[in-house]
C-alpha cells in the first residue's frame, strides 16, 4: 500500500497529499515496523492509535476515479454514461 502511493503519486489528482492518503501511509508504515518488529523476536502487539480509514479510503478512490474518468472522457471528446 505504501509502495502504490509513492510509486504512484503522479496520478493524485491534488497538488498536495490528501490527508486521508497521509493516514493509509501511516498505518503502512506502522505494519511494517510492527512486521519487523516480529522477525527481531518481538511479539507484542501494539494497536495504531487510531482505526483505519476504510471508509473514507473506499470513498477518496471512488471519487477519485470517477474524476479520472470523466476527465479522460472528456479529453476523448467523449460522453460518459452514469450508470
């Protein structure tokens, strides 16, 4: 998940990073360390502060990329259907 966000940043529509992608980068980071943390022999489980946002993630990315795509349709010099 970390890796999709850095890799893909070019097609973030904001010219800044939204705070809802700053969070799931976060938690990322927050797995990994915890990750690392189990190969070293270190088993205690520590909660991230906060849940994670799936709820607001699920909605960036669908508004998201319904404005990609009307966007490219419009760049086609297509109409998009609403389905």
């Amino acid at each position: 998940m970390r890796d999709v966000l850095v890799t893909k940043s070019d097609l973030i529509l904001e010219t800044r990073m939204p705070q809802i992608l700053v969070e799931v980068y976060t938690h990322a980071s927050w797995d990994e360390i915890s990750a690392a943390r189990w190969e070293r022999g270190d088993h205690t489980l520590e909660q991230f502060p906060q849940p994670f946002p799936m709820v607001e993630i699920r909605r960036y990315i669908r508004d998201s990329f319904d404005q990609l795509k009307r966007e490219q349709a419009a760049l086609l010099g297509r109409r998009q259907n609403h389905t």
